[in-house]
C-alpha cells in the first residue's frame, strides 16, 4: 500500500473502534437482508435503507472523532434546546395519526424526541460530573427532575415507545453514578403500587396494549392482531427455520408493520432458533463492547455517558422482542440496526460514534 494512502487510511481510522464496528456492521447487514424479504423484493425499500446506512455511519464517524471533552460543554445547551422543542411541539407542534410529535420548522418537520434520546444522558452524565466531589442524595433529586421533564413532555404527545427508552437511559445513569439499591427498590415498589392509579389517566389506546398483553385472544382482529401473528411466526419457525424468502406468515401478509416494528418475527420465521441465536450473540458482543468502555472510561462523565449507551442500546433490543415475542406491551419501538427508518438508526449509530470516541480518546484525557 502506498505511504499516502496508508496515513490517510490511519487518519481516517483512528478514532474508528475495529470490534463495535464490525459488529455494527454486521447487524446491519442481516437487516438488509431480512428486510429485502419482509418488504417482497422491494429495490427501492432496501435502496432507501442502505442510505440511510450510509448516514447513519456517517454521523458515526463524526461524532467518533469529537473529543469527549466537547461533548461536555455541549451538554447543557443541547438539552435546553431539546426542552424548548419539545414545548414547542407542545405548543405548536403537527397532529399526524393523532398524536402531537412533530415540529415544523420551515425547511422540514423535525421530532425533537429523537434529540432527547442523546440529549438526557449526556446532561445527567455532566451534571453529576459537576458535583463528582459532593455528590449526595439532593443531587440525585435533582437529576431524577432533569429526567422527569423530558419523559413527560414526550409521553403526554403521547410517544410511551421513545418516553420509555429516554427514561431507561437516564434511569442508568442515576444507577451508574451510585444511586443506592434501597432507594431504586422503594421507587420500584411505590411505582408498581401506584399503577391501579394511573389507569384512569391512561389513554385508551394504552389500556388496551395492557389488556391484550394479558389476552391477545379478546380482540384477534383488533387489537391483538399484532401479537398473535408476530407469535405464530416466531413459533413456525423452528430449529432453523423456513428458509430465506420461504416466510409463509410474511409473504402471505399476516405479519404487520413487518419492515419495521415486527421485523423480528420475519426474521425468526426464515432462520429459525438458530439464525436468533446468532442474532442475539451480535446483539450480546455489542453491548458486552459497550460495557468494556464504560469500565475503562477514565472520567466520570465519560463512563456514565458509555454506561447509558450501552444499556440503552440493550433496552431497545429487549423492548422489541419482549414485544413481538407477546411477552412486553407494543410500544412502536423498532429493533435496533434491523428495522426499517432513518431517524432511530442515525440515534443510534450517533451513540455508537460517541462510545468511540470515549475509548479512542481516553489516552490524551488521561495525560
């Protein structure tokens, strides 16, 4: 290889993690071909996807080589700027299938949530960064209403699938900055008691995802619809499944939203309990990945930060097969480097970039 090349190459690798991109990768390549048979041979679905790959990597490799310190000092602004869209949506925002999620801002809509996703980790990892010295119980108050606020602008849109994620992730940021077990137990507890009291406030569509939780079988062309059909595929495929293209719950169209929320159950249906397992074990050395740099982070700031990616990460694999699986409520969270969509992929890969930079970067943090 030729010298200039070479630095080029090194220049454009530096900050590039060889082990969490090869499974990104990876990953991403089984969606791409999962996706091809759940959209019927659709060149134009898949053309769209790989674009949206493309950019996804893209905003992965810039965010790779932005210093942790950087971030820092992004933090709070990118926070309030992402609280006052989400007023804005409030306020103004666009109705689209009944819910009050997007912001038009002239040139394009926007979906502050999506922001927020990155936004609440980072101002919680810099706030308790701030206080590393004195940190005490008042200090996990006050970041427990930092998380609060966003989580509840984001639920009453209402959006429980995206309020859902950006609650686990700040939820293990006060966890990762040594919130105790005791008090994490109690607020389980008290949150589980004071559910009968929330039912009355709960939307319908909502009280009706919990019921069919409980009995898919009252409502099987309604409401249960989705979990029966995502069940029975899961079911049909067996040991190694019915074979690529062969998806008799997918090409027959039982199976909804099969390029999107559901496309777990077309992909379980064709590879079978094999083909999962390898799914889960990509899924498994991501996060353990992730993991690995949150131990090795060499600041506070950058560890809960890696922490909450990681875990976050975790979530949004659980919650999607916990959901087609029958076993979690549908909550319109699409599983992870699969599933079909731009906006939730580039979220993504953006925390991706910046669990690169955490582990690229930490030598000069620590000299």
């Amino acid at each position: 290889m030729p010298p200039l090349i070479r630095r080029v190459t090194r220049r454009l690798t530096a900050h590039v993690d060889g082990l969490l991109l090869g499974a990104v990768l990876l990953l991403m390549a089984a969606g791409v071909i999962v996706l091809y048979s759940a959209s019927n041979a659709s060149l134009p679905r898949v053309s769209s996807q790989l674009v949206n790959m493309l950019v996804a990597l893209g905003v992965m490799w810039v965010f790779a080589n932005i210093p942790p310190h950087y971030l820092m000092r992004l933090s709070l602004p990118v926070y309030v700027l992402g609280l006052l869209l989400l007023i804005g949506v409030a306020l103004f925002g666009e109705v689209v299938n009944g819910a009050r999620r997007w912001l038009n801002i002239g040139v394009t809509r926007i979906q502050p949530a999506e922001l927020m996703k990155i936004a609440v980790p980072l101002m919680l990892a810099w706030y308790f960064n701030r206080y590393e010295a004195t940190l005490k119980l008042r200090n996990h108050i006050i970041a427990a209403a930092l998380l609060v606020l966003p989580v509840g602008l984001i639920a009453r849109q209402p959006d429980l699938g995206t309020a859902v994620l950006i609650f686990a992730g700040g939820c293990y940021v006060l966890f990762l900055a040594g919130l105790s077990w005791r008090i994490i137990a109690g607020v389980t507890v008290a949150g589980l008691a004071s559910l009968p009291l929330l039912w009355p406030v709960m939307h319908d569509y909502q009280r009706q995802r919990i019921l069919t939780l409980l009995d898919p079988a009252q409502d099987p062309l309604g409401a249960g619809y989705h979990t029966i059909q995502s069940t029975i595929a899961v079911g049909s495929g067996g040991l190694l499944g019915k074979g690529w293209m062969n998806g008799t719950q997918t090409h027959l169209d039982f199976i909804p939203e099969r390029t999107t929320d559901f496309i777990f159950a077309v992909y379980s249906e064709e590879f079978g309990l094999l083909g999962t397992v390898v799914l889960l074990f990509l899924f498994l050395l991501v996060i353990a990945r992730g993991i690995v740099i949150t131990a090795n982070a060499p600041t506070l700031f950058t560890r809960l930060l890696a922490g909450a990616i990681a875990l976050t990460f975790f979530t949004y694999a659980f919650v999607n097969m916990g959901m087609v699986s029958g076993i979690l409520p549908v909550v319109g969270v699409p599983l992870p480097l699969i599933s079909y969509g731009g906006t939730s992929l580039v979220t993504i890969c953006l925390g991706f970039g910046i669990l690169m930079s955490i582990q690229t970067h930490k030598k000069l943090v620590q000299t």
